[in-house]
C-alpha cells in the first residue's frame, strides 16, 4: 500500500512539473526583456513580444521613438512638447543575431496603426484572422500588422539580400507573439 502511495506522489509531481514547463511561455530573450524597467510605463497598451525567431538572438536593445508635436526653442533645439505623455511614446525592441548572416529585428508597438499602407506590396492573413502588410525595401523586409488593439511594426535588416527570410519565415515570426504580462 505505501509502495502505490509513494508512486501516486511521485506520479503527481512529475505531472505537475511537466504541466508547469509546457505552461511557461518562452518569449526570445526573455532574461534580458526581463530587465527592461522601461516597458512597465506602457500600462495604455498591450505589449506583444514574440517567441520565435530562425536564428540565435545575441542581444536585445531598447529605444522610445516620440510620434508627437515638437518644437524649436530659443536656442534652437528640438523640443518634444508632449515628452511625458506616454500616448506619444512607441517602445522599439531591437533584437539583434548571432552569427552570419547578421540580422537585426525591429519591433515598434503602437497605440493603433499610424502608417500609410499604401506602400506595401502584398497582404497577408495568418494567425486568427489578421491581416499583415508586407514590403521589401533593399535589405530590409516590412511587415505590420494590429493585434489586440495594438500595431505591431517589425522591420528585419540582413546583410546582403540574398539570405533574407521567406515570407513564411516573416510570418511564422509574426505568429509568435504573445502577449508580455511580466510588467
């Protein structure tokens, strides 16, 4: 009897342990966007990361571009007028490879879709009804899409454009993200 008790628990804990490894979402550089304090401040919005890229990532790097009014002052320097509001604020992960060919992925989220689509050559659904536009421009390959109230703007550089991704590997990267709740 204590022999199946014993086996019972241990049948449990290797259940529960395996239900809370496939559980945990791996984004890409997760440690490193872990130690990101500045993705906190965007509580206005839903913060989409994703999980997959076909290639080592090396580092991560953050920026904030500013989308609001400016001005020049008397010294004539550009001021941001709304520089705290963070409705004007667009968080830009930079997501950058190991090895060659170099590749570096952009990944801007905004409050909605502010850009001109007129651009873009081709669309493409995928994931659960979205809808992505897609351009290639040089080395470097566009693809925006809205999800969850969001836009997503993701521009991938690689050096020398014969070993850029497919457009299924674009959209197999777009139909990675998942929501970062780790704010």
């Amino acid at each position: 009897m204590k022999k199946k008790i014993g086996f019972s628990i241990v049948v449990a804990i290797v259940f529960l342990l395996l239900v809370r490894i496939i559980s945990i979402e791996e984004f890409l550089a997760q440690t490193e966007i872990k130690e990101l304090d500045e993705l906190k401040k965007f509580d206005d919005r839903t913060i989409l990361l994703p999980t997959y890229a076909p290639f080592t990532i090396h580092k991560v790097e953050y920026d904030e571009l500013y989308k609001g009014e400016v001005k020049v002052n008397e010294n004539s320097e550009i001021v941001h007028v709304n520089e705290g509001n963070i409705d004007y604020l667009t968080p830009n992960l930079r997501y950058v490879s190991d090895g060659a060919p170099r590749r570096i992925i952009d990944f801007y989220i905004s409050k909605g879709l502010d850009r001109d689509l007129i651009n873009y050559d081709e669309i493409h659904k995928f994931g659960n009804s979205l809808k992505g536009y897609y351009r290639v421009f040089e080395t470097k390959q566009f693809f925006i899409w809205e999800q969850d109230g969001v836009m997503v703007d993701m521009v991938i550089k690689t050096e020398g454009d014969k070993s850029m991704l497919s457009i299924e590997e674009v959209i197999k990267i777009a139909e990675s993200f998942e929501e970062w709740d780790d704010r």
